[in-house]
C-alpha cells in the first residue's frame, strides 16, 4: 500500500456487499470450520489468491455509501482506503479479488464465525493482517501520512473492526484523527477517541442534498464536513465546533409511521410491483418505503429482492 504525500488528506470508508464482478464472489466455504482465527484467515487469504481476475478496488465496490467516500476523496484531491471485512486495510488502486465477507448482518457475514470462537471483529481484523503480513495497518498509515488529516467515515460494525488499532494511536496521530459514524457506532469507542468523533446526528436528514440511508450515514456527514462546512481544515476542536452549530440549525425530519410485514407479504409486494419498477432494487426499495409505507431495513430487503429476481429470471425462460 501506497500513498502520495503530496496531497493533503486521506479518506477511509468502509467496502459493500454490493460489487461490480462477472466472476462467483470468493466466500469461506469449509475455511471457517477451524478453531483459530489465524488459521481461517490464512486459509481465507489463500483462497482469495486462486480466485483468476482482480479489480481496481476503487471499480470494485458499489453502493451510496462507497460512492460518497469516492467523492470527498475527489473534492480533496485525497487517497482513498477502504476498510474490508475480507481483505483489510486496502488502497483504492489495489488490484481485488470478488469476494462475499462482511462484518455486519446478513450473507457472508463473519458474525456467526466469531460468535463461535468468542472473538470480536477487532481480532479478526488483527488475524487477518497477521496472515498478510501487514500488522497493524492503520498506525503504519497514520505514519504514512505524515501531517495529513485522516478522515474515516465507517458505519459501528466496520468502526469495530479497527477500533482497538484506533484506540491505541498515540496523541500526536489522534490530532490529525477524524472519525465519522453513528451514535451507536461513537458510543463504543474508548473515551479519549469520542475526541475525534464529530458530532454528528439524525439531523443531518434535515440538511438539503445530505438525507439518506442509515447505512451511508457516515459518508454522508462526512461529506457534508467537508462540502459544506470545510471543518476539515480546522482543528478537532473548531472543527466539532462548527459540526454542532450547524447541527442545531437542523431539525430532525418527522419521519412516517411504516407497518411492519413478514417475509412473504414483501417479497409479494416486490413480486407485484416489479414490472412498474422496472425490476429496480432501488426503486423497489424506494416504492416500498414511500407510497406503500412498509418498514424493511435495506439488508433485509436486498436478500427478498434476489430470490424475488431469481423467480422472475425463471419465469421469463420458461415462458
């Protein structure tokens, strides 16, 4: 991993389950069955190497969320790393493999694994650059970045992952630290790194060009802070400063009350409304929420929405 100290800031978000790949998506298959972390991970990495074409990692992901960290990272003329579940720490011009592993809830998620074995996602994160022979990624790239501002914008199970390196930053690295998430995700940091949070807050729906999802909300704030605010150049202190000042000139959006379905009555409401969506995921998602007023977190929804897909793939061959 490299990077240019010619610029002047460096952008950490997190990877998506989303990606762009014509090849099967490497998961753990059989790897996981192992009783040491270590031993999952070097499987897992010598998996990953057989796999026969590699991305750009910056072509590799899609989503909001990437799509926003990509865009600060433009505005400031700033590298770009992306925390992963299955690879690491990763600059965005590192060549990829497709792989299906992630932190959160869901397919491929490392989750159960590490209920398993009693670990945290901080002792797969430190497993996993064991294997590659890369410990400790994030205080080598504090290092690197010389005097250079670090924004990272992670969602709390990707903030989980490296939050024990975090923790472990000495003062001057800290300075130069600035971290973007959820409350819950802020919540559980140590105390002497919730310093380096921004305060941000669900009033951020209420700035015009900032609303979203839950799952871009620290992309979002972050390139609000920068688009908006040019907090980035400011101390951690002026810069937090001016976070909660232009938060308290926000109101928080009343959203609408939303019924809750089960399984099947959504995947039959996708399955009715997909020709007038056009087969859209995000449309879908959109119509669901909207005009139909149902409650479905975005994971969830995107697991009915590909068997829903699959069905409709089918019924077009055989018709």
């Amino acid at each position: 991993m490299t990077c240019s100290n010619l610029k002047s800031a460096i952008v950490v978000t997190n990877c998506t389950m989303r990606k762009r790949s014509h090849l099967p998506a490497k998961n753990l298959g059989a790897s996981h069955r192992a009783d040491s972390l270590n031993i999952i991970a070097e499987r897992w990495l010598a998996n990953l190497r057989r796999n026969p074409e590699t991305t750009r990692a910056e072509n590799l992901y899609v989503g909001r969320s990437f799509l926003e960290g990509k865009t600060v990272a433009r505005i400031l003329g700033a590298d770009l790393y992306i925390v992963s579940a299955g690879l690491g720490l990763v600059w965005q011009n590192e060549q990829v493999p497709n792989y299906n592993m992630s932190v959160t809830e869901g397919d491929g998620s490392l989750l159960p694994l590490l209920a398993r074995l009693n670990a945290t996602p901080s002792d797969w994160w430190r497993a996993l650059h064991d294997a590659r022979e890369a410990s400790l990624p994030i205080e080598q790239l504090m290092k690197r970045s010389g005097t250079r501002v670090v924004l990272v914008a992670l969602p709390a199970g990707y903030l989980g992952l490296i939050s024990d390196e975090l923790g472990d930053l000495d003062k001057d690295a800290l300075k130069r630290l600035r971290i973007f998430s959820s409350q819950r995700g802020v919540a559980n940091l140590s105390p002497h790194l919730r310093n380096c949070a921004m305060p941000y807050d669900e009033r951020l729906e209420g700035a015009t060009g900032y609303a979203g999802t839950r799952n871009d909300f620290p992309q979002r704030a972050l390139r609000h802070f920068v688009e908006k605010l040019g907090a980035h150049t400011q101390s951690a202190t002026a810069a937090a400063r001016l976070v909660s000042a232009s938060m308290a000139k926000l109101k928080k959006p009343v959203l609408p009350e939303r019924s809750k379905r089960s399984d099947e009555e959504i995947s039959s409401l996708i399955s009715d409304n997909w020709t007038g969506c056009g087969g859209s995921s995000t449309k879908l998602l959109r119509f669901l929420r909207d005009d139909l007023l149902v409650a479905c977190e975005q994971s969830r929804f995107r697991d009915l929405w590909r068997t829903v897909s699959a069905k409709q793939q089918t019924k077009v061959k055989t018709t």
